[in-house]
C-alpha cells in the first residue's frame, strides 16, 4: 500500500471537522478536482540553505500526490528519491553524515586505529569476519529489506538487531553513538552511510577511536530535532545511544503500558519493522510529552497499521507534531473516527495538526464530508482547525474555508521552554491555552 492511499485517510482528517449541511454538499462530478500528479518548485517549501551543498543537489522539479511532496537529489551516492519533506531533510542529513565519515577515514588518527582493529579481530578469533553479519553491505543485499539496516541478531526476530558477537564486541554500541550524535537514525537503510559507520565502529571498537573525533555535521533534519528542550534532547540521545533494540523494545513496552496502551497493542506496534527502534522510541515519547490525556492507545493502534517506511515515517512525525500542539497550544483527547486517530481539545475544537507537504483538493478529500458530518455531530465539536507542517493549494483552501475551516499553513510550534518559534513558517504560541494563536 502507498503513502498516498493510506492518507486517504488523513483527507478525511482535512473534512472530517467541517460541519456540512446537506444543501450545501456538491456532487463530486459538478466539483473540479486538481489532478495529480501536481508538479511544484521545491524552493517553494525548502529553505535555501537546503536545496544544495557539498555532495548534494535538490533538483527543482517536485512531484505531489494531494498530500506529500516526492524529491529527487543528485548526490554522491547517486540520486535519491525521498517521499516527503521530512524524509529529504533526514537523507540530506545522512548524506553529510557519509562525507564527514569518509573524511575521518582519511585522518591519521583513524588510519593508526584500523591497523589496530585488523590485529583486534585476528587476535579476537576473526569473531567479525565469521559472524552471519558480516557488514552491513552484506546484510542489506543478502538478507531483503527488513534486514537493511543494522543487521539481525541470532536470537531475536528484530531486523535492526546487531548479531550477539559484534553486540559483545561493543561494535553495535560505537555504531549507534556516532549516527545519534551525526543526528541520523542508526538504523537507516541509507546503505552508503552504514557502509561507513561500520568500518569506523569497527576502528573504535578493536582499534582504539574516539567516537568524540566524530565530525560536527550540522542539525537539519537531524534525528532528535523535534524534540523540544536541551534536557529531553539529551535524555532521548543517552536512550538512542545507550540501548540496543531489545532493550529499546522493553523500554518502549513499559512506557506503553504505563499510559494505559494494552500489552498486546503496544507488541503490535514494537513488531511493526517498518518502524526503527529509533522512529519507534520518538513516538513513545511524543505520547509521553502528550501527559494525562484519553485516547494514546488510539493513535498507537493508528501507527501499528503503517504498511511501508513512508507511512512509518508520517506516523513518527505526526505523533511529534500532535504532541507539540497539545503541549504548546491546549490540551485534550485523542478520538478514533474511522479507524483513525484526531484529536479533540478541551474547549471543543477539533484539530487537524499534520506534518502535510502540500495539500491538494481531491476527489478522496470531498467524498469523505458526508461520513465525516454524521461523526462531528456526534462529538460535539464547535471550531475546526487544520494546521499544515506544509501549505496547501488556493483551490483547497478556499473550497475549506468555505465550509468552516480556519487554516494555517509553514505551522512551527514554538519552544516549550524558550516561547521562540522554529526555523521558518508560522509558529503556534505557547501562551494560547484553549484556543491557537498563530504567529506569523
């Protein structure tokens, strides 16, 4: 199933909340529909500074589906396509991370440090050499797509688990500490910068290297950017760096069960392996930063269902972006309508806060009124508000505003702690308890 058809029902989250009487309903053959696919300028929804740099270049041309943008960059590493905004920053970022470790492995420091892990791994009884994964080059074309980014333990059924010989060897911990503190996900499936993280983990495993000689390589799209304060952003590297899956999993279980989610849903979602353990473990804590609320095992059954890495990563940046609301703007509940997770605040709004590239107006975005006005009713809800990580067409706009629909788009949740909005965009005030300010 594609991103595209599994946001079908986020459409429905786009009317869900616009109270539509039957006299004003259109039918969908009088009503005109963009058609996709949209072609739009991607220096239209990147800053500059990200369309291009050492080793990478953004092609201008960008293709939407009604909802995320699809990129195309030429790197390196050759072109890469990433399915949304928030996954092009994250490989931009992986592609920085693969030139600042390629640039390590031409140090002397790190020349002094092989030599070093050559002899450790004779010495050691070749454990990494005759290990099942042997690199994680092999492992990405041996053993399929699950088993695309870190390796596979020999007893756990997890694919981002490191096998039990290079975990005692340290190597799946050094591996880890230089991805979280580069700000990439440890478990990528970006097979040029896994290639280079295991041989300098090997280095500062059996060879003596720092992982502190790591090279600063900036924080867009970093792994933890979302999180809001200098005390969760170390909390969550310490969880990402000190913990392999296994654990991971266990934590993340605990943390589960604790706001209420039931064993089996929270084992649902550990086990959906579109997820890392690190895309896994922000989520939880984006449903911890949510705080005392009803309705987390519904989003959690919400993001169990992702069927592909696209979805996977929506999900994860979804979960941020909701807990940024709720923690900055009001509180409230999550409901389920539809089988999908919303939110409704405590002063009776029903808002739609979704990290969205660009939203079109669709045929899927207009059939979905009529099941979405009998639902509304029954909630109760007075205000409906949409706010869009991304912007959306003119055509859109208008045909949901007309309809009830107060609209913010480039939204940035301002810093819980320091009240300032993010890079960019609009910025919803931390003062706004019980209805959203938008600052622009």
């Amino acid at each position: 199933m594609s991103l595209h058809k599994f946001l079908k029902a986020i459409s429905r989250l786009v009317v869900v909340i616009v109270v539509v009487s039957s006299a004003s309903l259109v039918s969908a053959t009088d009503e005109p529909f963009e058609q996709r696919p949209l072609v739009l300028i991607a220096s239209d929804f990147l800053p500059k500074s990200l369309l291009s740099g050492e080793g990478y270049s953004v092609n201008e041309q960008v293709s939407n589906d009604g909802f995320q943008n699809t990129y195309t960059m030429e790197t390196d590493y050759g072109v890469i396509t990433a399915s949304s905004s928030d996954e092009l920053r994250a490989r931009i970022q992986e592609v920085k991370a693969t030139r600042a470790l390629e640039k390590l492995e031409r140090s002397d420091e790190f020349k002094d440090a092989a030599k070093g892990a050559v002899s450790g791994l004779v010495e050691g009884g070749k454990a990494l050499v005759t290990s099942p994964v042997d690199t994680t080059k092999s492992a990405v074309k041996g053993m399929g797509r699950w088993l695309g980014n870190v390796g596979r333990s020999i007893t756990s059924d997890d694919p981002h688990q490191d096998n039990v010989l290079k975990t005692a060897l340290g190597y799946d911990a050094a591996k880890r500490a230089y991805a979280v503190e580069m700000g990439v996900d440890p478990y990528t499936d970006f097979e040029p910068f896994q290639e280079r993280l295991g041989e300098v983990a090997r280095a500062a495993t059996a060879g003596g290297l720092v992982t502190s000689v790591a090279i600063d390589v900036g924080t867009e799209g970093a792994l933890v950017g979302t999180v809001t304060t200098v005390t969760s952003l170390a909390s969550m590297k310490s969880i990402l760096k000190d913990n392999p899956p296994a654990t991971l999993a266990k934590i993340n279980k605990e943390k589960l069960e604790a706001m209420g989610v039931k064993g089996y849903q929270a084992e649902a979602l550990l086990k959906n392996y579109n997820y890392t353990p690190a895309e896994v473990t922000l989520i939880v804590e984006a449903l911890k930063r949510m705080g005392d609320m009803k309705g987390r095992e519904i989003f959690v059954a919400f993001a169990t269902a992702a069927p592909d890495r696209q979805v996977a990563r929506f999900m994860q940046h979804y979960a941020e972006m909701l807990a940024d609301y709720i923690t900055t703007v009001e509180t409230g509940d999550i409901v389920d309508i539809s089988g999908e997770a919303w939110f409704v605040s405590g002063a009776g709004s029903l808002v739609g806060a979704f990290p969205l590239d660009y939203l079109a107006w669709t045929e899927e975005a207009s059939e979905s009124t009529r099941i979405a006005s009998e639902k509304m009713a029954e909630l109760g809800v007075k205000r409906r508000e949409l706010l869009l990580e991304g912007q959306i067409s003119p055509q859109a706009r208008a045909a949901l505003a007309s309809r009830g629909w107060k609209i913010s788009e480039n939204v940035r949740f301002a810093d819980a702690d320091k009240g300032t909005p993010g890079e960019g965009g609009a910025a919803v005030s931390p003062g706004a308890k019980g209805a959203s300010q938008v600052i622009k």
